[in-house]
C-alpha cells in the first residue's frame, strides 16, 4: 500500500510538471489510462488514483470511459493547485513571481495593520534592531520573510499564516533575488524604519498606508528590473 502511495505520488508530481511545462496544454487531453499504466510501469489503480488526485486539485477534468482534459488551472484551480505549483517551483515564470507579488500586494498592509492594531508591542520588537540588520541580499530576505511571517501570525485572521506558509519553498530564492539590488534594499530599510515609527505610536492605519505604498514600489521595480 505504501509503494502504490509513492507510485502515485511520483505519477501526479510527473504530470503536474508535464502540464507547467506546457507538454500537455489546456484543452488538450492526458493520454488514456492503459497508455499511462504502460508508461509509468504501474496498474491501472495506480493512475486512476493519481488521476483523481489531479481532478481535487483543478489539473484536469476527468470523463467517464475518456481521457482526461487538461484544465485552464488559473481559472479552475483551488489552493491545492497553488500549493503544487509552488511545490514544483523550479517551472514557475516570471509571469508566476509577478502573480505571487501582486498577492502580496493585496495581503501585507491588511495584516500589518491588524498586527500592530492588537499586538503593537510584538511589532516594535520586530522591528527594534534594524541597525544590526546586514546590508546583504540573504540578510534582507531572511528579514522580510520573517517579518511577513511573524506579523501574519500577530494579526486575527489565521488564514494569512497559513496563505504565507505556502510560499516557504520559493519566496526567499525569489526575494535573494530582488535584494540583491542596492536600491531593493534601501527601499526596505526605509520601509521597515517607517513601519517601526507607526508601530510606536501605535498608527495602524499609518503602518497600513506604508505597508501598501511600498508593496507597490516593490511591485513596481520588479517589473523595471529588465528594461
């Protein structure tokens, strides 16, 4: 039972690959079961419950007795289509990393500002010993995702923890990244002194309006770094 358990886990990891990669498109159709049994060197079971496991998480459609088709998974996806593509992260685009800012975008100021609305001491002990903080594109991604992380979890609403928990596997490769500009860093240190004097006075809006301006720079020099 354990072997068949990995046999389709590697058969639906194999897939979902497949399906980033673009070998099987949306609205294109998988190759029918006895065709995947035969590749993979397993029993019809074996695919039918890495199949299944697709369909829960918005990869394909099955039909009853035809192969299944390929889903448009930006638009029939769920966040277990999020969790897979972040699992595979090595396929995602720059067009993904855009998609996971502008997430970050909508999210961070609503949690920042809950954060220091009910527990604003934690806050400013985040923030307490930016001097010490090493002007290092590893040493600022380390930071930013802990203080993302830490501030999600001061905040009321649990759902933004566990929203930032996804993205542990790919977002400090994709933040050594953007840190590793000078002028990426000095945004956030400004950022983070800003957020750190609204936290003192205990100005969730005011660290709302911060959190928010500089996720759209942020979003923004993101999108310049190319031209």
């Amino acid at each position: 039972m354990k072997e068949k358990e990995r046999s389709s886990d590697k058969i639906e990891s194999t897939l979902i690959k497949a399906i980033l990669d673009g070998i099987y498109s949306v609205g294109s159709t998988l190759p029918p079961e006895r065709e995947l049994a035969k590749e993979f060197g397993v029993g019809r079971p074996t695919i039918r419950e890495a199949l299944q496991r697709l369909e829960r998480g918005g990869w394909i459609e099955g039909r009853t007795g035809m192969p299944a088709v390929v889903n448009d998974y930006w638009r029939d996806g769920n966040i277990t289509t999020l969790v897979n593509i972040i699992e595979n992260h090595q396929t995602i685009t720059d067009e993904f990393i855009m998609y996971l800012l502008e997430l970050r975008s909508s999210l961070t100021p609503t949690y920042i500002r809950d954060a220091v609305t009910f527990n604003q001491p934690k806050v400013v002990a985040l923030l307490a010993n930016l001097e010490q903080l090493e002007d290092r594109a590893e040493s600022y991604a380390a930071f930013d995702w802990d203080l993302q992380k830490r501030c999600a979890a001061l905040a009321v609403n649990p759902i933004y923890l566990l929203i930032l928990n996804s993205f542990d596997s790919i977002y400090l490769d994709m933040a050594k990244i953007y840190f590793s500009v000078k002028e990426h860093r000095e945004l956030s240190f400004n950022y983070y002194n800003d957020l750190l004097k609204a936290a003192l006075k205990g100005d969730a809006m005011e660290a709302e309006r911060f959190s928010k301006t500089t996720m759209e720079k942020s979003l923004a020099l993101w999108k310049d770094r190319k031209k």
